[in-house]
C-alpha cells in the first residue's frame, strides 16, 4: 500500500508538470508569432494546426503501442525531452519552416501523453475506481496550467516572450523526474489496456475491425470530433484579438484567461469524476451547451476583461470534457484490451477536426475578420450539441452491462 501511495503521489506530480508541456507552450506561439514575429493570421494557422495533423496520423498507432509495451514510462520521458527540443528550435528560429517542422515534432510526441497518462492510472487503480482518480488527475492537470499560466505571462510581459519558451524546457525536465516517482511494479499492464479477466487470465484483444464497428464508439467519437471543431480555435484566436486590442500587454491578458479558465477547472474536473459515477451523458453535455454561447460572447465583445471572465465558461467545460472523455472511453472499451488504441482513435479524429478547423477559422478571420470567425465555430458548436444529444448513448449503462 505504501508503494502504490508512492506512484499516486507521481501521479499527481506527472499531471501537475504535464499540463504546459505536452503542446509545447500552446497558445504562447499563436500570440508569439503574431507579436513579435508579425506572421500573418493564416501562416499561424497552419502552425498551429501542425501538431494536429501530425497527431491524426500517429493517434491511433501510439495508442496500439501502448496497449502492448511494459514501457509507458519511458515514452513519457523521450517524449518531454523531444518537446523540450521543439521549444528551443522555435526560440533559434524565425523562418516558417523550421517553426512548422518543430511543430510536426511537438505532434508526434504529444501524442503519447494523454494515452500514456490514462493507461498507467488505469494500471494502478482499476476501472471500479477511475472515475474518481481521473478526476484527481485533471485536477492536477489544470492546477498546473493555471500556475505554468501566471508564471509565463509575468515572463512574457516583464522579461521577454521568449523567456516562455526556456519555462517549458525546465518543465519538461521537471516532468521526467516526476514520472520516476512512479513505480514500474505497481502497474499492471493488463488492467491499463482495459483487458478484464477471466479465470485470472487476461481476455484477448479485440480486433480493431470490431472496435471500429460499434455505432456506440462511432457516434461518441464524430461527436467528441465535433466539439473540437468548434473548440480548437477558439483560444488562439482570443489571444490573437487581444494581442492587436494591447500588444504590450498581450502576455498578461492571455495569462489571466487561461488562469482564470484553467482555476474552474480544477474544481470542475473533481466533480466531475463524482458526478459521473451516477452517468456520464448529461455531465458532459454542459460542455457540448456552453461552447457556442461562449463563441458568440468572443464575437461579440471587445473589453479585455470582459473576454476573460468569458473564460469562465471554458473552465467548466474544459474541466467536465477533460475527465468524463477518459471515462467514456474507458467505458467502451472495457473488455476489448485496447483502451489505449480507443484513446489513439478518438484523438486521432479529434486531430483531424482541430487541424482542419485552425486552418479554416485562420483563413476566415485573414478575409472577413475575428467576428465572422467566431460566428461560425458557434454554429459548428450548436450542431455538435445536437448531434452529441440524439445520438450518442449513455456509456455507463454500457459499460456495467459488461460486468
């Protein structure tokens, strides 16, 4: 018990430390290359959307590998070393294409995190007590993000931006120590790939043509897909609007959104894990409604702080969709032995729409400007509502069927 205790607390470092490093400092590089390198808004789009499109092809392959290696930790750690390395590239560089080659670098690594983080939780705890755990995580998770969030917006505004960047590869090296805080031993690879048991003996994988084939996977999955068509956007283009409204203050005023959204969601996401033992559709549809309210609000609004406590509505989503996605995955694949791959699918197509949708919002905004822009990523989002509502099912049900 003192040694699984040990891993726990790792875990919670892991998710503290991973918060601003697993995109390589995020939406920094969006105001980063509009205000101190003056790219124009759709090169930023296509940068921004390098980590995406790399993501939807390398998703569902790194999620097939983590169900089968013993060496989960170890990607964790290649992969914070890797970003760390994308991160000075952006500070050495000023030209479009080492910038967007270091992007397709911060895709590929970013795609073992989440996976990674999930499986070695579920390896640890079971699913009987995941909800609660995975909960504690995202806590964590965007506990860091506020903390990574005050510290690099004084940097940026009292420093240099480019001191953001040298930030997250101290993170990253941080993280690495973190992620050997938890014990080798006390994870079972069997329970971390959602494989349950029979006669003491784990069951064999499913097939990804079965996988692939349930409607219930089908339809939560176009439906997660698109929320972040309506979603990707949105924040870069927030900080993008309020680094032309005050470029000298641009740092602070994205800092203080994501402070403020990512300190709701630390108290949002450990409620979720609660609320969602008792079902999980009707906890995440609040973040399905909440998001083309808050993409009109940004149309519509100049104020600065106005647009930050807009944020709010973020941390509540953001907070639900963090844990009950993980859950709902969980759910569907329990049994199947290929929890990992479900994950690598799901952000596969969750890569697809984010990349297409920066694309398309950069190139819209670039034409007819950050209030049409916003206008039509809150239809995407109502539409996603809807879908999300009539079609996909209530996962819970699913998953005690199982049992």
């Amino acid at each position: 018990m003192e040694v699984k205790t040990r891993s726990l607390k790792g875990l919670d470092w892991v998710s503290l430390l991973m918060a601003d490093v697993k995109d390589g400092v995020g939406v920094y590089l969006s105001v980063y290359l509009l205000t101190v390198r003056h790219w124009s808004a759709d090169k930023i789009g296509i940068v921004i959307a390098a980590p995406s499109i790399v993501g939807l092809l390398v998703q569902a392959p790194a999620g097939a590998f983590i169900d089968r290696t013993r060496h989960k930790r170890l990607l964790l750690m290649v992969a914070s070393l890797i970003i760390a390395g994308c991160c000075l590239s952006v500070v050495l560089n000023s030209n479009f294409y080492p910038v967007l080659l270091s992007q397709f670098g911060v895709g590929f690594t970013q795609s073992v995190y989440a996976p990674c983080v999930a499986a070695i939780t579920l390896g640890i705890v079971g699913h009987a007590a995941l909800s609660q755990r995975i909960g504690r995580n995202e806590s964590f998770n965007h506990l860091g993000n506020m903390l990574a969030a005050i510290i690099a917006g004084v940097i940026g505004r009292y420093i240099s931006y480019e001191g953001i960047f040298y930030f997250s590869i101290v993170q990253c090296v941080l993280l690495v120590g973190a992620v050997l805080v938890v014990r080798e031993q006390d994870i079972d690879h069997d329970l971390a790939r959602g494989a349950a048991t029979a006669a003491g003996q784990p069951v064999s994988a499913a097939s990804v043509r079965e996988l692939l084939g349930n409607r219930s996977i089908l339809v939560f999955t176009v439906a997660i897909a698109l929320f972040h068509l309506a979603n990707a956007p949105l924040l870069p283009l927030l900080g993008q609007k309020l680094g032309l409204a005050d470029q000298q203050n641009s740092s602070l005023y994205l800092s203080a959104a994501i402070i403020v959204a990512q300190g709701v969601m630390v108290f949002v996401a450990k409620y979720a894990g609660k609320a969602s033992e008792n079902g999980r559709k009707k906890v995440l549809l609040v973040a399905f409604a909440l998001l083309p309210v808050r993409a009109l609000l940004f149309a519509f609004i100049d104020n600065p702080y106005a647009l930050i406590a807009i944020q709010l509505l973020d941390g509540i989503g953001a907070g639900l969709l963090g844990v009950v996605t993980i859950l709902m995955i969980a759910d569907l694949s329990s049994g199947t032995g290929r929890f990992n791959l479900l994950q690598g699918v799901v952000y596969s197509a969750i890569g697809l729409t984010a990349a297409l949708s920066s694309i398309g919002a950069g190139y819209v905004v670039e034409r007819f400007g950050y209030a049409v822009g916003f206008c039509a990523l809150a239809g995407v989002g109502a539409l996603a509502t809807i879908f999300y509502w009539v079609l996909v099912p209530e996962t819970k049900d699913i998953q005690l069927a199982k049992v």
